[in-house]
C-alpha cells in the first residue's frame, strides 16, 4: 500500500485560541503547516502534516492548547499518497470517460479526510477534489470517480470510517453528463477553500 507522512488535525471553536494552538504545534515538533484558516462561525483550523512521530508530538501540544476550546481533531498515519495532493490543490486532470462521480459530505474536515483516505485505500479510484469547510458552513466534501463499482466499493468504505453522524449526505452520478463534468468537475475550484468567505 502506497502511503505518506502523516496528517494531523485541529479544529478550535474559538480564532484567538486557535492561533495560539497552532504556533504550539509547530513549535513542539518539526511539521509543515497545510492550512491555517478560520472557518464561520468563528472556528479555527489547523492541519499538519510531517513524520509520524512529528505529528504525534505536534498534536498532544496541539490539544493541551486547546484545552476546552477543541472542536474537532484528527490524527491519520500514513494518508493514501493521492490524499495529500489534493490538500496542496494541485490540480487533477479527470479522464477522457468518466464512468462514474461520487461525492461524499461531511459535517467536519476532519470526517472528509479520514473517509476519503479509506476510500482512495479500498478501491481504483481518482480524488477529483476535496473541499474544506470554508464557504460551505464548516461542513466538508470530496468527489471521486472511477469504474462504477470501485466508485461503490470506495463509499462503502468512506462511510465505515467514520461515525455516521459525520456523514451529511452519499451521492453517486452513474454515466454523468459531459455538460455535467465541464460546470462541476472540469470547474471545480482551484483551491480546497478560498481565502475569505463573506461573513
């Protein structure tokens, strides 16, 4: 199984405290910093990524920071290798024929991750985006495709890595429709959430 660094994950209800949590974070351990950024109405998120045992470290810091202001967090060793593209928003180029799209909603960023990494895990499946929480309500979603049936197997397995109340709603488009690809997929955005959203 192909996989990365690790990824880590912290969601505060509070900015001011979240940017406390994350200067705790990189200066416990050595990691990268994906994303910093404040999601409505008024949560803070950091996301990590750098070697197991960095992240690890990062985290525990992370959380003591936290403290009661922790919303959500997450902590995933060794992330499918196409999972971490899709986090710095390099851009996918879907194929010629897309057979089938699945998109998979999330009440948290942290849900998304972890379920599209246990899909891109379970099946022959390409991440077409993942979406994080900015402008969309600090909800999540990732959309995926593939043959027909490694699109099912990967929500089936999606939807069992996570509580069930983290799931918002499971979408499969069989066949889509080439005007379909070219105003969601071919136009998603370039970026996994954009740098503000009205307030």
């Amino acid at each position: 199984m192909r996989s990365g660094p690790a990824l880590g994950l912290i969601e505060t209800c509070s900015i001011a405290r979240g940017m406390v949590v994350c200067d705790s974070m990189v200066k416990r351990a050595a990691v990268d910093v994906l994303e910093a950024f404040t999601v409505s109405p008024g949560r803070f998120v950091i996301l990590v990524a750098g070697e197991v045992a960095e992240v690890e470290e990062s985290l525990a810091a992370g959380l003591t920071s936290a403290a009661e202001e922790l919303l959500d967090q997450l902590f995933l060793p060794h992330p499918h290798l196409r999972l971490l593209p899709a986090i710095r928003r390099l851009p996918v180029t879907p194929a010629p024929t897309i057979e089938a799209v699945a998109i998979y909603e999330t009440t948290t960023i942290a849900s998304t991750l972890l379920a599209a990494d246990a899909a891109l895990k379970a099946a022959e499946v390409e991440l077409l985006e993942v979406r994080l929480a900015t402008g969309i309500g600090g909800k999540a979603y990732f959309l995926l495709t593939g043959l027909l049936h490694e699109a099912q197997a990967a929500l089936e397995a999606a939807r069992a890595a996570i509580e069930a109340t983290r799931t918002v709603k499971v979408e499969l488009i069989p066949r889509p429709h080439p005007d379909f690809i070219r105003a969601v997929v071919q136009q998603a955005p370039a970026t996994a959430h954009p740098t503000s959203e009205p307030g």
